[in-house]
C-alpha cells in the first residue's frame, strides 16, 4: 500500500510510470502523484470475519481503504516477544507502530478494498481453513501468502485486472507484458500475462505455471533478466 515506503521504493529506482497496488485494487501515477481506485469494495461480513480472527490468535490485523488509506493493528501484547516464526520477519515491512482500534464499527465506516491478517505459518494456515470458504463461494479472492499473510480482496480483484487496465492505457499487448513474482496471490497474475517469471525462491506452485524461473528476489535477478531482453531486442 501507499503507507509501506513503496513510492520511496519507486523513486530511488527512478520509476516514472505506474503503481499497480493492494493486489490491483488501486493504480497510483508516480509522475502526477494521483491514485485512482479500480477495485471493488469488500463486504463488511469478509472484514468482520477478518477482525475477530486476527483478534482471536492475537496477532496483525491490517485494512485499506478506496481512498488508499490503510490502518495496522497488532491485537498481541509485543510483537518482537510474541512472534519467534523467522519467516514472519521476511516479506513485507514489520511494522512496530499500530493504529489503535477499539472496535470493528469504527474501522467500516468507510469503504474497505483489502484486509489480510499477518502472523506465524501455523496460524496462518489454520486461519486459511476458516477463510477460504469466501473463495470457494466466490466472494472474495482469498490467498495464502508465503505463509505469513492471508489477505483478501473483492471477487474478480487481482494484479492481473491491474496489469489489465494498464495494458488498456497505455496500449501495450499481453505479448509484450512481463511480470514477475514469487506467491500464491501472484498466480492469477502469473497465468494469464504473456511473459510470466518466477523468482528462483518463490513457491513451487507458482514455478510450476511460470514461462520462466530466475535467480532469488535476494540477488539482481531481475535486472539481469530485463537487461538480457534488452539486449536481445537490439
């Protein structure tokens, strides 16, 4: 989301294009600085039920909004003392400073596009059981996330309806897109682009239906694979 350092992210690399976000929800022009909402928004039942389990295993609850606001909210006593799980620590940032939140009426007040619950890779897999049925109903698009994040987004909601609408505006062809990735929320993405590219150290099932398989996202993979293209174009 906007609230996770990726527009600092985007200007070191000297980005001057566009943002595809929460899973496609939102798309935000770095040159104009403007975020536009494609997404649709989440039932409050889906958000609920998000809550009370992050609530009921104590660990982190987060929430974004169709104006792109987020709020994060840790229902455990410490986080550094709660979660030993190594793998929480790897993706994503660990944030240390929550919002406060006393009940789930003040958090749907406005339009809700995502919720996804982070903690250790038991918890996460037992909250999976008990969420996937609003994906089984095609509800929502629940995905299970290296294990660590569950998240969720309305039904028809993906990177791939982002990377769609971009590839709308700016003209390009699905047989000159590229994209890479490394998760299970990247496979939807992933099945239907015409260049699809797994990170060496992502899951197998998304290796599995990847055109190709790089280097770790630690090293300089994907540079080194956009240069080769480059230079094979030329």
């Amino acid at each position: 989301s906007l609230s996770e350092g990726i527009i600092e992210i985007a200007n070191i690399a000297k980005l001057n294009g566009y943002l595809i976000l929460s899973n496609g929800n939102y798309i935000w022009d770095l040159e104009n600085e403007k975020l536009s909402t494609i997404g649709y928004s989440l039932s409050n039942d889906i958000v609920i039920e998000f809550f009370k389990l992050a609530q009921k295993i104590k660990r982190q609850f987060n929430i974004c909004y169709s104006d792109g606001t987020c709020k994060n909210i840790y229902f455990g006593n410490d986080i550094n003392s709660d979660i030993k799980d190594p793998n929480f620590y790897l993706i994503g940032p660990t944030i240390y400073k929550f919002d406060e939140a006393h009940s789930i009426d003040e958090l749907i007040k406005k339009e809700v596009m995502h919720v996804s619950i982070k903690a250790e890779t038991d918890l996460i897999k037992k909250c999976y059981q008990e969420l996937k049925k609003f994906e089984e109903k095609q509800i929502a698009q629940v995905s299970n996330v290296l294990d660590v994040y569950i998240e969720a987004e309305a039904f028809g909601v993906s990177k791939w309806s982002g990377a769609q609408y971009l590839q709308n505006k700016l003209g390009i062809s699905n047989e000159n897109s590229y994209a890479f990735g490394d998760s299970k929320n990247d496979i939807i993405l992933l099945s239907n682009i015409g260049n699809s590219i797994c990170m060496g150290n992502g899951e197998t099932e998304v290796k599995n239906i990847s055109k190709y398989v790089i280097g770790d996202n630690n090293s300089d993979a994907i540079s080194d694979f956009l240069y080769k293209l480059i230079d094979n174009e030329k």
